[in-house]
C-alpha cells in the first residue's frame, strides 16, 4: 500500500463504505495509469474532464475487492493471473445504446435487404460494438421483416453487456418506442415474476450469434467477409491512428457493394478511396 496522496491529490468524495469520513485518494499518477491502461487495452482515450467518471466507476471494483488504494487495485489489474483486467475495461466502457437507434440505418438496411432477396447466401451482418444487444437485434429484426435470409453477429469488447445481449431479455421501458406491430412480431412479453420483461422470440434468436471481440485486437477471427457493417458510436472513442487502421480493416470485411453505418458524429470513411456516401452516415464499399 502506497503513502497518503498530498490533499490536493484527494479524491473527490468521501466513500461511505470505509466510514463516513474516508475518502479514498485518487492521483494524478493513478488517473494517468487509467488512461494508459485502458488505451492498452481497448484503445479508449480518455480525457482528463473524464476524471470524476473513472474515479465513480472504478470505486466499485475497489470496494468489490475491499481495498482503500487506487495504485493497489491498478496492481491488481495489471497482474497476470488476477482476472480483474477484464472487469476494469467493462467499467469504463460507455454503453449508451437503443433499439433502432439512429433510424435511418435500419431504413437504408430495409432497401439493401430488399434487392438482396433471392441472391444464394443469407445476407451478413455485424454489429460490431453491439453493447446490450438492441443494435444487433434491430439488424436481425428488419431481416426478417423484409423477408430476407440472413445472420447477424454482435460482438463487443465488454462481457458484461455481452451477457445482457445474450441473453435477449429486456425491461420493457426498453422497448417503449417500438410499433406495437414490432414488439408483438418479435418479443414474448413476461408474465407473474417476469412481469415488465420482454424476450426476443426464439426465432429472431436463431439469427444472431454474440462473441467477445476487441476491435483493437491485431487478429479478428472472422473468416468470411459481410455484407453490412454496424460501427457505430465508437470510434469517438478512439484516437485518429486507430480509427484509421481500423477503417481499412471494416473495408477488408465487407463485400463490394456492402455497407458500413457509423454513428451520428463519426466521419471517418468520407475520406477513404474505398467508399463512397450513400446516405446520412452510411457508406457503400466500392469495388476493388
Ligand atoms: C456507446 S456504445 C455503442 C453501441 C451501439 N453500437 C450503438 O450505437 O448504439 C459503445 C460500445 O463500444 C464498445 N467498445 C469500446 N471499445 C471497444 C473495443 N476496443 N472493441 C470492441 N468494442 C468496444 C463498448 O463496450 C460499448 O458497448
């Protein structure tokens, strides 16, 4: 355990949890390890307004371990075998998500899928920061709606979230701003204790598939290249280098023709000789 941090060090406020009084120190050295951790990891740049945000969060995986020392529980993450890497990037992951978020993508996928209709191979599809699931099951919902085969794989670097996804069941209030046509085509609502909870239907299950990816990771498994690509309200995240790298790998992955939807403020294919705009942040692959 390290020496009292100097006042001006202190965190931010007192943490009930070691006595009214405690406050548990949070460093500029310690938040400066935060940053280089997880841009490490994960690739996130963090910036320095995020302090209070990364102090909040990571007091809960403190407590979970019962320490009182920020530069003991960065140890922690940093040993090998301690397991607890993996629970500091679910804490500082951001994972604002919605069903049909960003509607316009799911219309453009609507027409796409419509004109794939009677090709020879379900059409792919990945959400490839799919947080909780909805983006994932949005793509899975809209093909079965235009009546076109096809899979979906939502991957994420968080397991966390993953397990929501996984396992597909909502609060309803999640789910408040889709048709009533929709939810009854696509959810079982919850009955006695599962009262306020909907399920994606079995059958929309069967087409979508969730696995851990790292984007950042030098090596994706994917084997086969897809037809539309979800990387939304990510790469904010990322600094300029990676966002770039990262572009050419999504252009690798997709087909001629295919699509890559980004998020709202996220720019980065427009300069890329590989696409070509094709709507409100939505680009097309070209050939070659
Ligand atoms: C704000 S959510 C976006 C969810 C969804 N794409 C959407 O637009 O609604 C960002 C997601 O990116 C994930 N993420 C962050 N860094 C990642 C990385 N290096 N590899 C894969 N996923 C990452 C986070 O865990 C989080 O779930």
């Amino acid at each position: 355990m390290r020496t009292p941090a100097s006042a001006s060090n202190l965190a931010l406020s007192p943490d009930p949890a070691f006595g009214a009084d405690a406050v548990i120190a949070f460093s500029e050295r310690d938040f400066n390890t935060v940053r280089q951790l997880i841009a490490d990891y994960a690739g996130i740049k963090l910036s320095v307004q995020k302090r209070n945000m990364v102090y909040n969060r990571l007091l809960r995986r403190l407590r979970a371990h019962q320490l009182n020392d920020f530069g003991d529980y960065l140890q922690l993450v940093t040993a090998n075998a301690s397991g607890e890497r993996e629970a500091f990037v679910n804490a500082l992951t951001t994972n604002l998500t919605a069903f049909f978020r960003e509607p316009h993508h799911f219309d453009l996928l609507a027409a796409y899928a419509r004109d794939r209709i009677g090709k020879r191979r379900p059409l792919r599809c990945w959400s490839s920061a799919c947080s909780t699931g909805e983006e994932a099951w949005s793509i899975a919902m809209v093909l079965r709606e235009t009546g076109c085969p096809g899979e979906v794989l939502g991957t994420d670097i968080d397991t966390d979230v993953l397990e929501t996804a996984q396992a597909a069941v909502y609060r309803m209030e999640r789910t408040s701003g889709l048709p009533p046509e929709r939810l009854r085509q696509h959810f079982l609502r919850g009955t006695g204790a599962n009262d306020g909870l909907v399920s994606v239907r079995p059958d929309l299950r069967a087409m979508v598939r969730f696995g851990q990816l790292n984007l950042q990771s030098p090596v994706w498994p994917a084997q086969e290249r897809f037809d539309v690509i979800f990387c939304r309200n990510v790469v904010i995240y990322f600094d300029r280098e990676f966002q770039k790298k990262l572009l050419h790998r999504l252009a690798d992955l997709l087909v001629p023709g295919g699509l890559l939807m980004v998020g709202h403020s996220e720019s980065f294919p427009a300069a890329h000789p590989g696409f070509r705009s094709c709507g409100r942040t939505a680009y097309e692959r070209l050939d070659g």
